[in-house]
C-alpha cells in the first residue's frame, strides 16, 4: 500500500509560512497586493478568482478585483494591465484564464511586467527558468516539488518521467526537476510506447488531462506517482477524478497524490509563495 501525499496538510504549512512572512513585512510597513482580473462570468472561472482572493485574505496580503464584461476588447485589458503595470502597490498580476475566444492569449500574457507576473507564464520567466535564474515559476509544477520534498522524496539521480508537455504543466515540470537533478524524460501523445517509457519512472508525473488513464500497467513497483488531473468523471458526479486510476496504482506506487487533496491545493500556495516572495 502507498503512502498517500497530504496536499491539503502541505499546501497549509506553505500559506502559514507566508501568513508569517506577510506578517514581518507589515510590521515593516509594507504591505502585499495581488491584482486579479477576470474576463466575463465564467462560473469555473468565478470559483478559481474566489478562491485565490480567499488565500489572500488568509495570508494577509491584500487583493483588488478587476470584473471586466465578456464582451470587452482586448484593448481595455491591455490597457488595465498597463494600469496595473505601473501602479507600485501592486506585486502580483493574475489573468484568469482562459480568456473569451476573441482575446489574444498570447498578447495578453506578455504585456504583464515579468516582474508581477505571479503566475509565471511571461516568456522571460520561462526563459528564466530554463537557464537556471531566478523568476516567478508555474504554481503547479513548482507545487510539485515542494510537495515531492517535503514528503522526503529523493530527486537527485532519479529516473522521473513527466507525461503531458504542456506549457503550463508538463514542460515547466520537466524543467524544474531538471534543476533538482533528476534524469527526465518528457511524453506526450507521440509517444511510441507510454508504457515502456512510463515504467522507468522512480517519480511518475502524469499530466495527460484524460480520466483515470494511466493504470497499474504503467507504473513500475515502488514508483511515486503524481497526479495532476482534476475531472468530474461525469457531470452529475460530485466526485472528483485525476488522470490516474488510483484504485489500480495505488497498491503498486510508495507514495501516491490522491485527487482531490493532491496537488490541486498546491498550486494556490504556490501562487501565494509566488506572491510573497516578489518583496524579497
Ligand atoms: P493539456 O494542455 O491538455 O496537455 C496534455 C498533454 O498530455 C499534452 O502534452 C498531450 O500531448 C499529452 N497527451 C495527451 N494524450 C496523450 C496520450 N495518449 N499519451 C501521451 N501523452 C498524451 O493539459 P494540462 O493543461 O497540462 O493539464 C493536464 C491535467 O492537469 C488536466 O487534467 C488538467 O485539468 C490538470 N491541471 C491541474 C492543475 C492543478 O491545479 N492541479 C493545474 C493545471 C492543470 P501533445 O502535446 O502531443 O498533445
């Protein structure tokens, strides 16, 4: 039986330890600002804005809330995040995504100052971080690995296959756990034999976005095995789902992510971290 990796429990130390150092910074005079804009009414979208200015509160930073209408144009957003560009009592700038079909994603993302860019999506934080330099990083694969050592997992040396090579997931992960010394191996859907490549991992990160696809046949014995799927396997279900089948993989894995209570609840640490950090 694996052990189980407690996301919640370690997502908590992670917001205390800022709820800490926001602290210090107050008796400084100094406060934190996280800026989070929204584009129309979206309500998963609703949910995740919530849930970030949640965190802020819990931290102790502070957040302003940007609603714009579904129908406004790219310009206004641009222009807001200009606003917010050069405004010195904002640290952080979040862009809900995804954005409305007719905004330019892209555009919108490189036009936040790199240096508020808390979700570290700018090119130059990807650049960044693929030469080894200090910037902000993705919050769920930075997750990732405080979830991986602060379960006392070895990295250095490790066998650690990554599925999924999406900019937000999978490449930022690979990159990361490059840096922590770990031999990677990156998959995706051209792969030509998932389960031979998947079976070499000490450390398995699957971020695939399919429900429960990755089974006990994938996965070598004694592996650690991270799930970064989120789904409702169907839409009147009130149980949430990952991209492994952990009832499959749990018995082979040593320690394993449930969903939820995975990584799910890292990455809004991480942005909190993300946050945080941007005054040291
Ligand atoms: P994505 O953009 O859809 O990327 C999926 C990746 O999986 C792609 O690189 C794709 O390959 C690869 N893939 C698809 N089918 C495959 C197959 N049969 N064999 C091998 N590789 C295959 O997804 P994402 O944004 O990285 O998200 C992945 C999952 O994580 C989703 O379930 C998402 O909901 C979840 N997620 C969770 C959090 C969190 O906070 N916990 C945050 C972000 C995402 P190609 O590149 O060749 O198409």
């Amino acid at each position: 039986m694996a052990g189980i990796i407690d996301g919640k429990s370690i997502s908590l130390q992670i917001k205390d330890e800022c709820k800490d150092k926001v602290s210090k910074l107050k008796e400084k005079g100094i406060e934190v600002t996280l800026a989070v804009i929204q584009v129309g009414e979206d309500p998963a979208s609703s949910v995740y804005v919530n849930n970030k200015k949640k965190a802020c509160e819990y931290i102790g930073a502070n957040s302003l809330s940007y609603q714009l209408k579904e129908d406004s144009t790219q310009e206004e957003l641009l222009k807001l995040i200009d606003d917010l560009n050069n405004d010195e009592k904002v640290d952080g700038i979040l862009v809900q995504l995804p954005l409305p079909m007719h905004f330019d994603e892209d555009e919108v993302i490189r036009r936040i100052n790199p240096d508020k860019d808390v979700d570290g999506f700018h090119p130059i934080n990807v650049g960044r971080l693929s030469i080894g330099e200090k910037g902000f990083v993705s919050c769920t694969p930075a997750g990732i690995i405080e979830l991986l050592k602060r379960s006392n997992v070895e990295i250095e040396g490790k066998e650690c296959v990554v599925i999924g090579r999406s900019n937000i997931v999978g490449k930022p992960m690979a990159m990361l756990m490059l840096r922590e010394n770990a031999t990677v191996t990156v998959c995706h859907s051209r792969t030509k034999d998932l389960h031979e490549v998947a079976k070499r991992a000490d450390i398995l990160i699957v971020a695939i976005g399919k429900p429960r696809f990755i089974d006990d046949t994938y996965v070598k014995d004694g592996a650690v095995v991270i799930d970064v799927g989120i789904h409702r396997p169907d839409p009147d279900s009130k149980k949430l789902c990952g991209d492994v089948d952990f009832d499959k993989v749990e018995p082979k894995a040593s320690l394993i992510t449930p969903v939820p209570g995975g990584v799910g609840p890292m990455t809004i640490a991480m942005l909190m971290n993300n946050l945080v950090n941007s005054k040291f």
